[in-house]
C-alpha cells in the first residue's frame, strides 16, 4: 500500500515537471514553473497536516490544464476521477476574459469543496510568499497590492478551511493592513 502511494505521487510530480518543463515563474531569475506546484503540495503536507493523498496529487496538478493545456480526460486516464476531478475544481476558465476570470475566483471560493479549498489555500499562500520575496518582472507596487487586495476576497470565502493555512494568510495580509 505504501509503495503505491508513494508512486502515485511520484507520478504526479514527473508528469507536472514534463508538463511545465518550457515555463518560468514571473520573477527576475526565471525560476522553474515545476518549483510552484511542488511549493504547494509542500506546503498541505508540512504546514496544513494534510495526508489525503489525491489532494497531494490535485496540488502537484493544479496548474496543468489551466496553464499546459492538459485535458481533464488526460488526468483522469492517467490518475482517476478523484484527482482529475479536483484539478478540474481549481481550473479557471480561461475563455473568460482575465477579469471576469479574477471574479470568478472570489464567487467561487465559497462553493468548493473541502478538499479544492485546500488546494486553493496552499496556492494563493505560495503565490503572495513568492511576491513578496520578489516582484515579477515588470510589475509596480500598485500592480503586487493590488493582486494581495483580490487574494485576500478570495481567502475570505475560503474561512473554516484549514487553521494553518489561514492564520499564515491573515499575517501576510495584515502586513499589507489588509484584514480579512
Ligand atoms: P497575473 O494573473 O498576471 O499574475 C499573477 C499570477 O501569476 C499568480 O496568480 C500566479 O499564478 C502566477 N505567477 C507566476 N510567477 C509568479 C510570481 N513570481 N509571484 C507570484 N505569482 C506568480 O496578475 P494580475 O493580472 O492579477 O495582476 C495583479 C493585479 O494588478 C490585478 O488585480 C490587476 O487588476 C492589476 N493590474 C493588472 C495589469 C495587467 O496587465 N494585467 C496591469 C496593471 C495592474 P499560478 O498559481 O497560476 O502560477
Ligand atoms: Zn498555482
């Protein structure tokens, strides 16, 4: 059982390094984009407790169909109709315009379920540690305030999630004098 379960994440973690092998991060060096999904499954296994293994694996896919152009039958021929399913659940879609994408996000929070708030937790708290470490290239001030402003409506439809991951979220906010 454990020699499985051990694959099955090393699975997930090889197709999302092939899957994203040609894309970089918005920072100055260009960080591998494979650093961002590996960062969040990180973070629901060593910050939030979490041992549910198809969200470990929603987390190391979550940019895949979003961003690689992935299908949701490739995943779920590949990983099963659990995992394809939550990746689904944190996919924004994307013949939205950017905005109404951006709406979407802070509508939709609340209606997910347990498992994707988790994944969209973890994500929205690797991507504002990674601003704040380093502003993307090309972005002002106001640009990385105004993104930790629409993450912090986001994060409010996510309360009652996970202790960890929100206490993180709420200082980083606070630092910026956002209270959610
Ligand atoms: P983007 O959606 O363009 O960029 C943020 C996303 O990029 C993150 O959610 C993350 O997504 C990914 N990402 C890649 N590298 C990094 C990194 N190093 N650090 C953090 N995230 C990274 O941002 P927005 O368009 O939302 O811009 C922020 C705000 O600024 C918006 O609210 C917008 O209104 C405003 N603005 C936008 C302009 C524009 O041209 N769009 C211009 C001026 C202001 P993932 O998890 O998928 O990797
Ligand atoms: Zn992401």
């Amino acid at each position: 059982v454990q020699a499985k379960l051990c694959r099955d994440i090393i699975r997930c973690a090889n197709f999302a390094a092939l899957k994203h092998k040609d894309q970089r991060r918005k920072d100055e060096i260009q960080t591998p984009y494979v650093n961002h999904v590996i960062g969040v499954a990180h973070i629901l296994t060593n910050e939030a407790g979490i041992s549910d293994i198809s969200v470990i694996q929603a987390a190391l896919l979550h940019d895949t169909i979003e961003d690689t152009g992935t299908s949701f039958y490739e995943l779920q021929a590949e990983f099963g109709e659990d995992v394809a399913n939550l990746v689904k659940e944190v996919t924004d879609d994307k013949t939205l315009p950017k905005e109404e994408r951006k709406l979407q996000q802070i509508l939709n929070a609340p209606k997910s379920s347990y498992r994707a708030k988790l994944v969209k937790l973890a994500d929205k708290l690797y991507n504002l540690r990674d601003l704040r470490r380093a502003t993307p290239v090309g972005w002002s001030k106001e640009r990385v305030d105004e993104y930790f402003r629409w993450a912090s409506r986001v994060v409010a439809g996510l309360k009652g999630t996970n202790k960890a991951l929100e206490d993180s979220l709420r200082d980083l906010f606070a630092e910026r004098g956002i209270t959610i």
